[in-house]
C-alpha cells in the first residue's frame, strides 16, 4: 500500500474517530439515524459502519504495539 493511501485511511480514521465523538454529545431527544443525516449526510447504517472500522484500526494498532 503506498504511503498516501496510508495517510488519507489515517485522516478518515480520524475524521470519524471526531464524528463518533460529536455523535455522544448530540441531545438525546434526537435519534441517531436523524443526527447522522443531518450532520453528515449518512445512514445510522453507514455510521456503525464506520465505528466499526475505527474500532478494528484501533484494535490492529494495539496489536501491532504488543509485538
């Protein structure tokens, strides 16, 4: 993998790592899927999607540490 696909995966990463963050503090009156849309144009769908996939990067890195 070339290193500035490496670098925009990491920039992804971390954009969604902030949207996660954003999404724990929207008001609880407001549905998730509603908050997505509105903030981020997405799906509550395409959101866990993406939890999912900073959550694997994570657990590779601490992986990765171990060794």
């Amino acid at each position: 993998m070339s290193k500035t696909t490496l670098v925009t995966q990491q920039v992804q990463l971390q954009e969604w790592f902030h949207m996660m963050q954003e999404s724990k503090g929207r008001p609880q009156q407001i549905p998730l899927d509603e908050w997505c849309k509105e903030n981020y144009g997405i799906s509550a769908a395409r959101y866990y999607y993406r939890v999912r996939k900073v959550k694997e990067a994570y657990l590779d890195q601490v992986s990765e540490e171990k060794l």
